[in-house]
C-alpha cells in the first residue's frame, strides 16, 4: 500500500483529534491539544502501520493456515492502553470530581484515530462533528437541566440546645426545599459540646451562605462548618 496514502490517513486523524483538542483546551482542560493530538495521530498510526505490514505478506501460503490477521486485536488494545491517560485527567478535590469529560474525550479520540487509520474518512468526519456538538451544545444544555447537589454541614452545639437546633435545622432545610439528614453525632468526652453532622441535598443554585449564617447566630451554637 502507498505510504504518502497511509500518511493521508494519519493527517486526517490529526484533524479529526485536532477539533476536539481545541474545544478541551479552550475550556482549559488537563488534556488540552497537545495530548488529543497525539492521541489521535498514535493510534491512527498503529492501524495504518498494520494495513502495510500485512500487504506485504503473500496473498496465499502455508501461513495462512497459521496466522491471524485481526485489525480488531489492535484497535481493543489502543482502546484499553488509553485508559492510563484518562484516569492520570480525572481529579478528585474533597467531593467534587473534575476530568470525566476530558478522560471520554480522549478515549473518543482514540477511536477517531482508528476510524481515520482504517481510511473511512465520512464516518469519521461524521463522529468529529457529532463529539464536537456534544461538547459544545449538549454541555449548555446540560448546565440549564437541574442537578441534585449534595453538601456536608458541621454544627457544634451546646447539650441543652441540642434537640431544639436539630429540630431547627430540619425545619429549615425543608422550607427552602431541601432535605437534611443527620449523618454523625457525637458527645465529646466533657459533655460540654454536642458535634452532628448533616447531609443536605437540593436542586438547583441555593444560597446557603444565608442559611448557615442564620444557623450560626442561634444561641446555643458554637460553630457551623458546611462543606461543598
């Protein structure tokens, strides 16, 4: 098979890898270009290198009885090897979990680059521009779908105030449409503090910085920590 044909091949993928690459380091993501790049360009290369290789061995022969020729084997491992550069994306900073996206992305590249590599140019164009609208006009609308949060609030109490700032603490998360849990309790050894804490859950943007303020300036608390 012609190299300069094979070399088109690996090109093309530069492109197809090279879209995506943009959109991700435009939103300033670990995987920026670069990486997409040679994402896509390294696994176009291995299929492309693949298809020489095998034209150049004899049509018939006694090897033929011998030898498998898959192409499947080689994209399964491409697919796999790659999942070492997604996990080294996702970033986990206390319950927030960033780089998802960024990791699929890659893994979609690499599929890219074997679309481009088997030389089925339309079908990658189409899955290129299909990836790029997932990221661009799903992802706004994504962020006008409501999602439930989950958020973590430490309150230290005085004994005698405990059940009264529980019962309080309830109440008020279910007026502004959200729902609390208590999750941990416990009585310090000098019985002077009460610590519990609480999982909250809700939908949507809510201002909780005015809900622990108000906690905070009951009497009996001694301090409200809320985790996000």
């Amino acid at each position: 098979m012609n190299e300069l044909l094979l070399l088109l091949r690996v090109l093309f993928a530069a492109g197809l890898s090279g879209a995506i690459g943009i959109e991700r380091q435009f939103h300033g993501r670990p995987a920026g270009l670069r990486t997409h790049l040679l994402v896509g360009i390294g696994s176009a290369l291995v299929m492309v290198t693949f298809s020489a290789t095998s034209s150049l061995l004899p049509p018939t022969g006694t090897w033929m009885d011998l030898v498998r020729v898959d192409p499947g084997r080689l994209a399964a491992g491409i697919i796999t090897g790659i999942g070492f550069l997604g996990a080294g994306t996702i970033l986990r900073v206390g319950d927030w979990v960033r780089g998802l996206t960024t990791a699929a992305s890659l893994w979609f590249v690499a599929a890219l680059g074997i679309t481009a590599g088997e030389g089925l140019y339309v079908l990658g164009s189409g899955a290129a521009v299909i990836g790029l609208a997932v990221l661009t006009i799903v992802n706004r609308i994504e962020h006008r779908v409501p999602s439930t949060l989950y958020n973590s609030l430490s309150i230290k109490v005085r004994p005698d105030c405990e059940k009264r700032i529980r019962e309080e603490i309830i109440a008020r998360c279910r007026s502004m449409r959200m729902r609390a849990q208590l999750s941990s309790w416990d009585n310090k050894a000098d019985d002077q503090s009460i610590n519990m804490e609480f999982l909250i859950r809700h939908q949507g943007a809510i201002d909780l910085v005015e809900f622990v303020s108000s906690m905070a300036a009951h009497q009996g608390v001694l301090s409200v920590e809320l985790h996000t």
